[in-house]
C-alpha cells in the first residue's frame, strides 16, 4: 500500500504489518482513504478527529444550503385590479422569502384565442416585482395554460433596499430651531433695573446768590 502519513507526507510504498506499526508507533489509527487506487492508499491520522470534522463540514454545509421551494400563483386573463395587486404582492412576498415562483394564467373557452391578454398579465407581474425577482422561464404555453418562471434577484433586492433606506434619510423631519444658547453668568448685567438708573449722575446745580441792593437800606 501507499502510506500517508498524520501530516501529509509521502513514507512511500509500505507492507501492511509495517504501515500499521508506524500507526500505533505515532498512537494513531491507519486508515484505508482510496481503495481504488494502484496500490490502495492509506493515511495515518486520528479517525475520531476525523469523522469528527467531517460531521461539522457537512452540519455548515446544510446550513447554507438554501430550500428553495417553487411556489405558483394563478391568474386568471381578466382578473380584477384588486385581485392582481393581492396576488401580486404574494408573489413578491414568496420571492423575498428566496422561493421561486411559478406564475400561470389560466385559459377558458375562447379566451384561448387570445393569448396576447395573458402575456399581457405576465408582463404586469414581472414588472410589479422587479425590485424582488426577475424572469427565468419566459412565457410559454402550456396546454391551456401560459406559464412563467420568476426566481428571486439579490441584487435587485439589496438595490432597492439601498434606495428606501436614503428615501427614508431624505424624508426624516429636520429640527431647523437653533437649541437654546447657554447663559453666560459671569457676563456683566448691562440691562439697568430702574429708570432712576437711566438718568446720567451729573453735579449739582449752584443756587444764584442774593445780591445786597444799592443805596441805604430802609428803616
């Protein structure tokens, strides 16, 4: 056999008993890895750790792994506006969930003379979902039916979740009042209390002195 050894190595081409001594030797497991090959291969390593580790690769791989289911959504040539809206955002719903969605319009009678009108409706429901969704499958017939494929669009999505996000910045109320400025106590109080305090301090003025009369004084 080919021997491997814990690291990767090559030990080259070994006999049984001596590629299980080396094993124990190093107290690890010999493990036969390509039964296939010309000799078989064998790598020496814990089997434990191994089985180990490859459980957990296999438990993330799950995790990622996405389920997607197809889900469908039937339309009928003439639907009402309110319906096609409630069907609509189903439809939308399904695809920003990560599901693909089957989108069929259903043909009755003469109304399969017409099959512009259901190619009409499809054209509607691609567009409506535009920002969650693209088209896969492009309309084709299918017996009495017209049948589409939508799948969901990550880029489309992240793009329109950029574009509400600056809408909903761009429409948030501003608060255009200045907030109070603080008060300076320190400052001065230039702002007289009383008028008296209006009226400069000036000197007071001098009454005239009485002048003595000319002449003899009267008795």
């Amino acid at each position: 056999m080919r021997l491997v050894g814990p690291d990767g190595q090559q030990i080259g081409i070994k006999p049984l008993p001596e590629a299980l001594s080396i094993a124990r030797a190093a107290d690890l497991d010999l493990v036969e890895v390509a039964a296939q090959a010309n000799p078989p291969v064998c790598r020496i390593m814990d089997y434990g750790k191994y089985k180990y580790e490859a459980a957990q690769r296999a438990k993330e791989s799950r995790k990622k792994s996405t389920n997607v289911v197809v889900k469908e959504m039937k339309y009928r040539p003439k639907i009402g506006a309110g319906d096609f809206d409630t069907k609509t955002k189903k439809v939308e719903h399904f695809l920003a969930e990560g599901h693909k969605v089957k989108v069929t319009i259903m043909f009755r009678g003469r109304e399969m003379q017409h099959p512009d009108l259901g190619r009409k409706i499809l054209d509607q429901v691609a567009e409506a979902v535009a920002e969650q969704g693209r088209v896969e499958v492009y309309p084709r017939l299918d017996g009495r039916n017209m049948t589409m494929v939508l799948g969901p669009d990550k880029k489309a999505q992240a793009a329109a979740e950029r574009r509400r996000q600056t809408e909903a910045a761009e429409d948030a109320p501003v608060d255009d009042i200045a907030p109070d400025a603080p008060v300076d106590d320190t400052a001065p109080d230039l702002v007289p209390d009383t008028a008296a305090d209006l009226v400069p301090e000036t000197d007071p003025v001098p009454e005239p002195a009485t002048q003595a009369a000319d002449g003899p004084a009267a008795s």
